[in-house]
C-alpha cells in the first residue's frame, strides 16, 4: 500500500542499502512493469527501495498538465532528501534524464545510476517542426499514446526542458552508470545512449544494447536484463 513521503505517494521498502529510488517515465507511475519488477528482486533480497509518483502522476496529488520537467525533478530530490544514506537511481525514458539532473544536484548521495531507454533532452531533439510549432501556437498539444490513453504536452513543460539540456555539455558526473536501450525504440533513438555515455564524465559507463529491444524493454528477458545490471551495480559499490 502506497504512503505518503514528503508529500508524495510512495512505497517505501526497508533493507540494506544503498536504496534504490526508481524514476518513472513521461505520465507513468510508480505501478510499472519494470518498477514493481525492481522492488520485488529488493524485496527478496533484503534490499532498501523506494518507488514514487511524480506530482499529477499516479496516486500523488495535482493535475498532470500543472506539472513540468522541474517540477519532477524536485520530486525525485524529496524522495533522496528523505532517504537516509546513498541511492542508486533507475530511470526509465524520462525519468532518465531526471536521474541525471537529480545526481547533479546531490552528487554526496547518487552513488550509482541506472538508465532504461534513458530520453534526456527529448524536448529538444523530439519537438521539432509541426510538433514544436503547434506547442508554441496552442500551449498544449495531446497526442494517442501508442501505450493506451492520450499523452499531453504543455508549452511550459517544453520549455523546462529546455533550460536543462544536458547533452550538449560534459556531464559532470563521477558515479558508475549503467544506460540499457533497445535498439529497436521507436520513441528514443538508442544513439542517444552513445551521446550520453560520451558526455558522462565517469569512466565507469557501459551501455547496454538489445538489438530487438523496443522502448518499454519489459518482456522477461529484458526485465532478467535490468534486475541483473542492477544486482551487478550494487555489488560494485
């Protein structure tokens, strides 16, 4: 049953650490597929973990459109901020690039990362022509999730985005990070995980490529992928 942690809702698993604090995609939960899949390998294994929604995501409080990308990054710092001792942070699609903002903004206690069709700077390199022009001309734009459902984009959110571009820079980042992508994303082209890894600063990077990998990566075999990258991570540290 979810809690509340610093004002958002959570699920918080006691163990021995460091804890591992998963970082959901764009409008997705902390009930994902790989999420729970995480928690449960922690759970037998007697490892501390912590999953939260984002403000307007999920069981936490707000309305999804109020929200940016800083404002989910300020989410992910209260959940560390309320984590007693060093985090590991997973992070699917966008939560990826927020466990990189988050790892900047708390290097003393980011240990270690874990990126799953990591998406930083997706709103510079994924809104471009008609997409870009229709943000600025209505504020907002909803599109069919080929997941289910409608995915909404604000200008706002855009625009937060935008003022923390990551890419185009060194990274300034020394903790081992581990980027796993498919390469048959539709969503995040995989030479996004070569970008980032070029920009890290740390030496201790290793992408990951699944060949037939999709976005989600949530078949069995590629949830065997994670769970075994993150048990490996764990014990390096």
């Amino acid at each position: 049953m979810a809690a509340i942690l610093n004002g958002l809702a959570a699920h918080r698993r006691p163990g021995s650490g460091p804890t591992l604090v998963f970082l959901p995609g764009y409008a997705s939960d902390m009930a994902g597929t790989k999420a729970v899949a995480v928690d449960d390998w922690a759970g037998r294994k007697g490892r501390a973990m912590v999953r939260f929604d984002y403000r307007g995501c999920g069981l936490s409080e707000g309305k999804f459109e109020d929200f940016t990308l800083e404002d989910w990054r300020d989410d992910a710092l209260r959940v560390i901020d309320a984590t007693t001792g060093p985090v590991v942070l997973v992070g699917s699609s966008m939560g990826g690039w927020l466990m990189l903002l988050a790892a900047l903004a708390r290097p003393e206690k980011v240990v270690g990362l874990v990126g799953i069709a990591a998406a930083p700077d997706f709103t510079d390199w994924d809104f471009i022509g008609e997409r870009r022009a229709a943000l600025v001309c209505d504020g907002r734009i909803a599109e069919p999730s080929p997941y289910g459902g409608t995915t909404i984009y604000t200008h706002k959110m855009w625009e937060s985005g935008q003022r923390n571009l990551l890419l185009g820079a060194p990274i300034a980042l020394d903790c081992p990070v581990r980027l796993i992508h498919g390469q048959a994303d539709p969503d995040v082209p995989w030479q996004i995980a070569l970008d980032l890894a070029a920009q890290l600063r740390s030496d201790d990077v290793q992408v990951i490529l699944v060949k037939d990998g999709d976005h989600r990566l949530s078949r069995p075999q590629d949830i065997a992928l994670l769970v075994a990258t993150v048990k490996k991570l764990l014990e390096r540290l």
